[in-house]
C-alpha cells in the first residue's frame, strides 16, 4: 500500500512538472508585438543588417588613403661574387608611402562607397518591411482560421440541435429516419472541413513562428480578432512617392553609378606621394666590407599622372552614365505604378470595409431565419430540408464574413507595408 502511494505521489508530480513545462513555454502574440519581433528575431532580417555593417566597414575610404603605407623586409643570404670568397651576409629595408593627392579620384570613391551603404541600408529596410508583412499576413491568416474553427464549432452545435428534433419528429411518428440521414451527413461533413481547418490553423501558426523567430516547442495564442476600425488612419494615407523604398534604392543606385563615372572621368588628374625608404644591401651589391657602407636613405616627393590610357577610362565613364541613365528611367516607370497601385489599394480598403458591414447585416438577418425555421419545424410547417439548407447558408454567410474581414486586412497590411509602416 505504501509503495503504491509512492508510485502515484511520483507521477502526480510527473504530470504536475509536464504542466508547468507547457505553461511556462505558453507565448501570448498580439498583432502590435510583431515589429519588434521580426526586427529581434528573424534571422534573414538580421542577415540584412550584417550586409549594412559590411557596407559601413568600407566606408573612411577617404582620411585612410592619407594614412602612409609601410612595409618591412629581413633576412640573410649566402653568395660567392667576382674574386671573393663565399660570404653570409644580411640584408633588410623599411619603405613607407603617404598619399598626398589622388586627383579627387579618392574623395569621390569615398561618396560611392557611403552611397552604397545608403543602398544596403534600403535594402535592409525592404527585407525588414516583407518579413514584417508576412509575419502580419500570417498572423491574420491564423485569426481567421480561429474564427472558422469557431462557426464550424457553433454549426456542429446546431446541427447537433437539429438532430434532436428530427429524433423528436421521428418518435412523434411526423417523420421518418431519412430526415435524420441528411443531418447525420451533414454533421459527418462538417466534421472533416473542421479537421482540415485546424490542420491549416496548426501549420500557419508553426510558419509564423518561424518567421517570429520562436521556437516551434512553444505555444503560441494569437491575441486579437478580425474586428476593424471605422475610423482608419489608413483610409486619409496620403503616399509620397519619392519616399517608398523601392524609389529610393533606384535613386541611391543612380548616384552610385554618378560617383563612379565621375570617378573614371579623372583618369588624367596627377596623384602626388610623399616617400621614404632605409635599406641594406649586402656586398655583392655595394662592394663595402664594412657594413655601415652598405645602407641607404631616401626621402622624396613623386608626382604620376596618366598621358593615355588606350581609353579605357572613357569607355567605362560613359557605360556607367548611360546604366545611370537606365536606372533613372526606371525609377520614373516605377513611380507611376506605384501610383497606380497605391490608389488601387485605397480603393480595394474601401470597398472591403463597406462589405464588411453589409454581410454583417445579413449574417445577423440569416441567424433569425434558422431560429424561425428551426420553430416551424417543430410546429410542423416547414420539413428538414428547410433546416437543414438554413443551417447551410448560416455557416456560408459566417464563412463569407470572416473571408472580407481576412481580405480587409490583408489589403491594410499591403498598404501598411507600402507606406514603410
């Protein structure tokens, strides 16, 4: 007896540790927590921020090129020259090179490089807004599924109902067992839309985690339901489209392609360079046993300049223009479709928020229709089939209603995005 209540005390305590387990790895997500998430915790989004820190590291092209360039070198050797027996002798040298003018070739290479962190950094702010967008788009598409779950629940409920009063009808002797089959049929039916929903339900969840970064141990609750504002702030957006982000990586990469033909145009600006070297030699090479005899000093200034360069320069300066130039016309063609696609979006927001309240009126309209039903039934003046097909369309008009409130935020994460929301 006292073993037995050992072994019961022990799994007691099994069960209680796997609860708190569950509990503790339990995570609540609001639609509001999804930014912080996505820029905290998606790998792919922190991926894109690396490539800007990697941009960033080359930039200070400009004070570095001022900074002198030295190396060193050290060694011995052992050589035989002329009448003089073999020798083992050292030798080293110190060179240093300062950068005094590069011609601006140095100043504008600066400008491409910080033009091209400005492009990196877009384009984190693109990757940052798409997975922001997914992650909202799922998160939605998992409240909507919920929602499903709950008319589909609801109408098995009624149709549970329903079948009790056709058993009624059955035992009064009103009606026969075939009235009872289209119920039972109709209950079997729901019962396998409701497991492939839940399957759905299940999967969107474990995708939007993984966007979110959470682990797929963890139970996660979508807080939150299909519900809407009336008084959008989206509705009154006005969009500048010199600010979308697509518009400006077309304009970022135009001027990094400005830089660099501007760069290629000053092939022919003379570079000047301050330098200095110490070096010794060994005997082969100054004749002088004695070693002090055999080092050397230079300092001096050297001024280089290209005459010609087979124009090459030139080739590359106007290929450059002429990709800048293309890129420039694709940001005016990407303008006006974003335009065109922005009033489109307002309009479809719109439309989505009247139908909202439309089916809304008629779900609540179909609801009196199924309890009238459902009472002249059981009064004897309408048959099964009446039941049975208002049942039907109660669930295609909650069905209907979830599917525009879905589709209605669906259309405001599009336009949040769009903004750079």
């Amino acid at each position: 007896m006292l073993v037995r209540r050992h072994y019961l005390l022990i799994i007691g305590m099994f069960w209680l540790s796997l609860a708190f387990t569950s509990l503790a790895q339990a995570r609540t997500i609001s639609f509001n927590d999804l930014p912080r998430l996505v820029q905290q915790q998606n790998l792919a989004v922190q991926g894109a921020e690396t490539f800007v820190g990697a941009a960033k590291a080359k930039t200070g092209h400009l004070p570095r090129s001022f900074l002198p360039k030295i190396s060193a070198q050290g060694g011995g050797e052992t050589f035989q020259t002329l009448d003089q027996k073999r020798m083992t002798q050292p030798v080293a040298g110190v060179e240093g090179n300062v950068n005094l003018l590069q011609g601006g070739r140095d100043y504008l290479e600066e400008k491409k490089r910080k033009k091209e962190l400005s492009i990196e950094s877009t384009q984190a702010k693109k990757y940052y807004l798409s997975e922001l967008r997914r992650a909202r788009n799922l998160f939605v598409k998992g409240v909507f599924l919920k929602d499903l779950i709950r008319h589909y629940q609801h109408a098995l409920t009624n149709n549970r109902k329903n079948i009790r009063l056709v058993e009624n009808r059955i035992k009064a002797g009103l009606t026969t067992e075939t009235d009872k089959l289209d119920f039972t049929i109709f209950q079997s039916r729901l019962g396998q839309e409701l497991a492939i929903i839940k399957e759905d339900h299940e999967h969107t969840l474990e995708l939007l985690q993984s966007v979110l970064g959470l682990s797929l141990n963890t139970q996660v609750a979508l807080q939150g339901g299909l519900g809407h504002k009336h008084d959008d702030s989206l509705f009154d957006a006005e969009f500048h489209v010199e600010d979308h982000y697509d518009v400006q990586l077309l304009a970022q990469q135009a001027e990094a392609l400005d830089y660099a033909k501007k760069k290629a145009n000053l092939w022919w600006t003379p570079s000047v360079d301050a330098y200095g070297s110490y070096n010794l030699y060994p005997f082969r090479e100054r004749e002088r046993f004695a070693l002090e005899e055999r080092d050397e000093y230079v300092a001096g200034v050297q001024m280089k300049m290209n005459l010609f360069d087979g124009l090459q320069s030139s080739r590359e300066a106007k290929s450059l223009k002429l990709r800048s130039k293309g890129v420039k016309l694709q940001s005016k063609q990407k303008q006006r479709e974003l335009e065109a696609q922005f009033r489109k979006l307002k309009h479809i927001l719109t439309l989505r928020h009247d139908l909202v309240h439309s089916v809304q009126v008629n779900v609540n309209k179909i609801k009196k229709y199924l309890r009238l039903i459902q009472e002249e039934y059981e009064r004897g003046t309408k048959d099964s089939s009446d039941v049975l097909s208002a049942a039907q369309r109660i669930l295609d008009q909650k069905r209907r209603y979830s599917e525009i409130q879905r589709d209605f935020l669906l259309t405001k994460n599009e336009l949040q995005t769009f903004l750079g929301h």
